[in-house]
C-alpha cells in the first residue's frame, strides 16, 4: 500500500492540487498552440514557445527548474550537483527572488538538471539569438538599403517605441530600469533581439516579454494599418517613387564588412548580433561559400529555433507568468509596434518637406524591423491607395535598416543597464 501511495503522490495529477496555477498556464499555452496552428500566427517560433510552456507547467515533469538560473545567474554549483544552502537561498530571497524559487524547504536538497535546463544554457548565454541573426542575415539583401541610403533614417526613427516604451514602464512603477528596457525592446518588433537583451538584463520577464513579442509580430499586419492611415493623406499614400537603382556586387560585399566595424566600435554591446547578421549576409553575398550560405538559412536556423523556443517557452511558469507585471507587458507591447510605426511614418513626412523626390510614408512604418511582413503591409496599404504602387522593394531598405536599429539600440539598452 505505501508503494502505491507514493506512486500516486508522485504522478502530476495529485501534485495539480499543490499548485492550481499550473491549469492556468496549460490553458493558455494550449491557446498560443491553436494560434500558431490554425491561425498561423508566427508558428515557426510560437509553436515550440506554447510547447515549451506546457512542458514546464507540467507538475513533476522536472525539465526545468528555475533556481538553477535565479537572481539573473546561471548558478553552475548546482548544474553539477552541488547541495543548495541556507546561505544561498537567504541570498536570493533578500534579492527579491519569488519566495515559491527561493524556498527554504530545498535546503540540503540537490536538482536533478533536467532537458530544458541544459537548452536553456544557449538563450542565457546568448548563444541562439546571434545563431538565428546569422540565419537571417544569409537570407536578406541589403541592396533596397544601398541604393537608397536614406530609408537608413527611417529604421532609426521607427525605433522610437523602443524608447517610449521603455519611458511608459518607467511611469507605471512597475518594473526597474532594466525591465523597462526589455519590455522596450518589443518595439524593435525583433524576436531574438527581445530575447537576447531580456536574458541579460531581465531573465525572469523572459517568457512574458518573447511571446508578447512573437504575438505582436504576427499581428503586424492588424496593428500597423490604421496608424498608417491616421497618419497619411490619401494623396501621400498615392506618391509614387521610382525604380531603385541597381546594386553591384562589391558594394554588398563590403557592406556587411563595413556595417560590423562601425557598429562594434560604436556600440560594443550589439556587437555579437551585428557581427553574426553580417556574417550570415556575407555568406550570401560573396558567392564562394553557397553551402555555407544554405546551412545557415536552413538546417542552423530551423534548430536553433527549436531549441530558442521551447527553451523560451519553459520560462514561463506559473509563478512568474501569472502576474500584473505580464498584463502590462502585453500592454505596452501594443504601445511598442505604434509607436514604431508611427515613428518610420512621420519622419517620412518631415523628409519630405525637404526632398525633391517625394517618399510615399509607407515605407516609414516598414522600419518596424518584421522582415518581410511590415514591407508587405506597406506595399499592401500602397496599392489601397493606387494599384500602380509598388512598394516592396522600397519598403524594404527601412525594413532592413530596422533589424539593424533594433540590433543597435539593444546594445545601448545594455551598455546603459547591464
């Protein structure tokens, strides 16, 4: 009977009632999974993320185990097996640790590491950003950005949600300088670039911060319309521009080269995710290297993807998910991506008081960074407008220039925070 008692307690059923929490937390993982499914909301990475967050909140599963990686740290004492110490968790207690983490009912006991703690290794030490950066700089072309230098503006500008965010969670008193900048991060409307800067300065909003960046990454092209309307002219979203000028090859070669010995200089901090996009576009760029090219578009990328999201995933338990801090950071997510687009747009208009050549503003809310989906949102609301629009290929020199603000302005959010 004692066997079998303990069987019982052992299973996940019986542990459900120690905390209820967790049926929330499968609930709405079980809704990311139904949106990433049969709506198709960025499936590629909300998929393993929904995943990822029903696995942890499975009571007894034991795959990942917050304390290994509280207050901030990778604590590597108890990856090897080492016993936690009254010491330890009334050091983590007085820094502000959860008390369901910090629990001094596991003095003198050890952690048995499980699959996702080990995969998690790679997002806390900022492994899997700067591999999937290295994915997407093999697939995009800069070109559109070349040859019309000045879209580099709007990328910067559409930064601005990055900044207002980060003031608006400053306002609410609810979060530290830190957790401000990485909830402000969202508005870079860049996924890995969230994650890479959230894990250095706020690991514990780690889970809440990625899939309210991922959810409002596929609702780009529900945000971004009507701020761009409100903001335009009929007659401002008919401007036509003319066809870009062509490329040559060794103006795409050298600028990745150029791009990563500017930007590390400049800012130190975004230098590991600028340094591995550029590696990736030279990849794709020089030609000589084409299996190189293809392994980091593909097979790289498709794993690192799996092991960021269901890593990711696991992060959001039930004692850090459920909480006012995750209500307003689905908030000021929105806040983020208008913003952004409102800040690509509206410095559109202002270039145009002083170009002969008019830019349709558009384009401005492309520099979002979402590549390619706000460049098709742009040349979508185009061609409303006028079907002889063709936006696109203009749409994405701010787009491109976004994945590269966004990289930048999360080095100076680390250099001032970290």
């Amino acid at each position: 009977m004692e066997a079998i008692l303990k069987f019982i307690q052992d299973t996940g059923f019986y542990q459900i009632a120690d905390n209820p929490k967790v049926l929330i937390m499968m609930v709405i993982s079980c809704v990311l999974l139904y949106l990433a499914i049969v709506k198709k909301f960025e499936p590629l990475l909300l998929l393993p993320i929904a995943f990822g967050m029903l696995i942890t909140n499975l009571p007894g599963a034991g795959m990942y185990h917050e304390i290994l990686f509280a207050g901030g740290h990778i604590n590597w004492a108890l990856f090897g097996g080492a016993e936690i110490t009254e010491s330890f968790i009334s050091g983590l207690q007085a820094s502000g640790v959860s008390p369901a983490v910090a629990s001094m009912d596991l003095v003198g006991t050890s952690i048995s590491v499980g699959l996702i703690d080990v995969l998690y290794l790679g997002v806390k030490l900022g492994i899997y950003p700067c591999l999937i950066f290295m994915g997407v700089g093999a697939g995009t072309d800069f070109g559109p950005l070349i040859a019309n230098p000045k879209t580099l503006l709007l990328g910067a500008a559409a930064q601005l949600g990055i900044f207002m965010t980060y003031v608006g969670c400053q306002l609410s008193g609810l979060f530290s300088y830190a957790q401000s900048a990485s909830i402000g991060i969202i508005g870079g409307a860049d996924g890995p670039t969230a994650i890479f800067v959230t894990s250095r300065l706020a690991p514990e909003l780690l889970g809440p911060i990625a899939v309210a960046a991922y959810s409002y990454m596929a609702l780009v092209p529900v945000i971004q319309p009507p701020i761009m309307r409100l903001l335009t002219t009929e007659a401002e979203r008919k401007i036509i521009m003319r066809p870009l000028r062509d490329v040559s090859k060794r103006e795409k070669i050298l600028f990745p080269i150029v791009v990563t010995i500017f930007v590390a200089l400049l800012v130190p901090s975004a230098g590991p995710l600028i340094a591995c996009l550029m590696l990736g576009n030279l990849f794709k760029e020089s030609g000589v290297v084409e299996r190189l090219n293809k392994t980091a578009q593909n097979e790289l990328m498709n794993i690192v993807t799996i092991f960021l999201g269901i890593s990711v995933g696991a992060t959001a338990t039930a004692t850090t998910f459920l909480s006012l801090q995750t209500i307003a950071i689905m908030f000021m997510g929105v806040v983020a991506f208008g913003f952004g687009t409102a800040g690509g747009v509206l410095l559109a208009k202002f270039m145009n008081l002083f170009l002969k050549e008019k830019i349709n503003p558009l384009i401005g809310s492309a520099g979002v960074s979402a590549v390619p989906m706000a460049a098709r949102v742009s040349q979508v609301e185009g061609q409303k407008a006028n079907p002889a629009n063709f936006l696109l290929m203009h749409a994405m020199g701010p787009n491109v220039a976004g994945v590269i603000g966004s990289a930048i302005a999360a080095g100076v959010l680390m250099a001032l925070f970290g």
